[in-house]
C-alpha cells in the first residue's frame, strides 16, 4: 500500500503541472491567477502569430534534417558496435548521451567558434546530430541483438551476396528499430533547449527558444497552448517509437 501510494504521489508531482499547462490554454483570461470561462482564442493567435510561425518551422526543419542524418550514421553506428567489439566504439557513441547538456553545448560553440563557423540553423542541426546518433545506435544494437543470426548465415549459403543479405534480411528487420531511434531523435530535436541556446545564431529561433522569451516575460494562456500542442506532438512521437520498437525503451 505504501508503494502504491508513493508512486502516486510521484506521478501527481510529475504530471499534474502539465494538466494544468494544458488546462489554462483554453482559460479566457489573460492571467493565470484564476479560472474565468473555455475559450479557444490563444490557439487562433498562435496562427497568427508571425514569430511563433517561423520559430515552429525552423524547429520542424532543425528536427526532420537531424533526426534524418542521425538516424543514417546511428544505423551503421549500432551495426558497428554489434558485429566489432571494440572498446572505444560505444564510449564515442553513447558519451553524447550521459555528458550533461550544458557541457555539451559549450564545447559544441566553442569548436564552431575556433573553425570560424557561423551560428545559425545548420550550426543547431550539426549539434542536434551529434547527440541524437547515441539514442539512434541503442535502437539499433537492442534490435540487432534480437536477430536470428541463422537468417543471413542461411542466406549466405544460398548463394546470396553480403550486400543482398543486409538488402532483403537484416534491413528489414532492422527497420522498426530504425524508424523508432529516427522518431526518438526527432522528438528530443524539437524539443531540446540547452544545447540549441548555446548554438543558434540571430535570426535562428527555435520553438524551445520562444517559448522561453515569452515566459520571461510573462506566463500567458498563449504560452500555455503552445506548450500544449508541443507536448501534444512530443507525446504522439513517443508512442509511434515505443510501439514501433519496445526493445528501445528496454535498452536504456
């Protein structure tokens, strides 16, 4: 009983403040002291909204070519950590994923500082990949692992080329831990902060990014649904990965 009632409180500590995030958005007030009546208003003027626009679609861009390129080199990364057991492997693969953020990004603007580089959209994709590879390869080496190495031994037999082998059985079989580590670098892009505010350029504002100029400014029901309908897209990116692959979510 006393378990049950822990993990209860836990789950309301964790979700309850996003209940409420998602339950002003629709308060007709301009505050959040109070409850006041349901409207609709503060979703039509996110759509009209010229900066929250284009920050959205620098996001969307950010995360689809990232999470696109991470996915690539995440793929053959965790194919690499599977059939080469090499120390050094792992360490440089999956070190992006325990170093702490803030770290990370300091060191990401310090190395586009000494090359001369730009801080801009392509200088936030570049530190996106870097620390999405890690999440694509565990994906990929969880379902690699679960493989019957058998298959592709009795492929081989039959006369088929390593290439066709990797082509018509061990790509499809790999595909739902491919598309679930491509959709789990999607969602930590978009969402991610820490990183992006240390490598983004001006004019290069990320959805993260506005939404924290606008809370500093003040906590409008504005505010609220467009963290709404991030949370919501996040939430949706999340269930399609777990579905797609389980053995994700079980190899972290």
């Amino acid at each position: 009983m006393f378990l049950w009632l822990s993990a209860a409180l836990v789950y309301c500590f964790l979700y309850v403040p996003l209940v409420i995030v998602v339950l002003f958005s629709f308060n007709d007030s301009r505050l959040n002291a109070e409850w006041v009546g349901f409207t609709w208003k503060w979703y039509g003027k996110l759509l009209h909204n010229r900066e929250m626009l284009a920050a959205a679609m620098n996001s969307l861009v950010i995360a689809t070519v990232s999470a696109g390129a991470a996915t690539l080199l995440g793929t053959l990364a965790g194919i690499a950590m599977h059939h080469y057991r090499l120390r050094l492997l792992p360490l440089l693969v999956l070190a992006p994923i325990a170093m702490p953020e803030i770290l990370m990004g300091v060191s990401l603007l310090v190395l586009f500082i000494m090359v001369n580089m730009t801080l801009g959209l392509v200088s936030v994709m570049l530190a996106h990949i870097t620390f999405s590879i890690g999440f694509v390869a565990l994906s990929v080496q969880a379902r690699i692992s679960s493989m019957d190495p058998a298959l592709v031994e009795a492929a081989r037999d039959l006369g088929a080329s390593p290439w066709r082998c990797f082509r018509e059985i061990t790509l499809p079989l790999l595909m739902p831990g491919i598309l679930a580590g491509g959709l789990m670098a999607f969602t930590l892009s978009i969402d991610d902060f820490v990183i992006t505010f240390f490598t983004a350029g001006v004019g290069s504002s990320t959805l993260p990014l506005q939404i924290y100029s606008m809370v500093k400014i003040a906590v409008t029901p504005e505010v609220n649904a467009v963290s709404t309908l991030l949370m919501l897209l996040t939430l949706v990116v999340i269930t399609v990965a777990s579905r797609l692959s389980p053995t994700l979510f079980r190899a972290q």
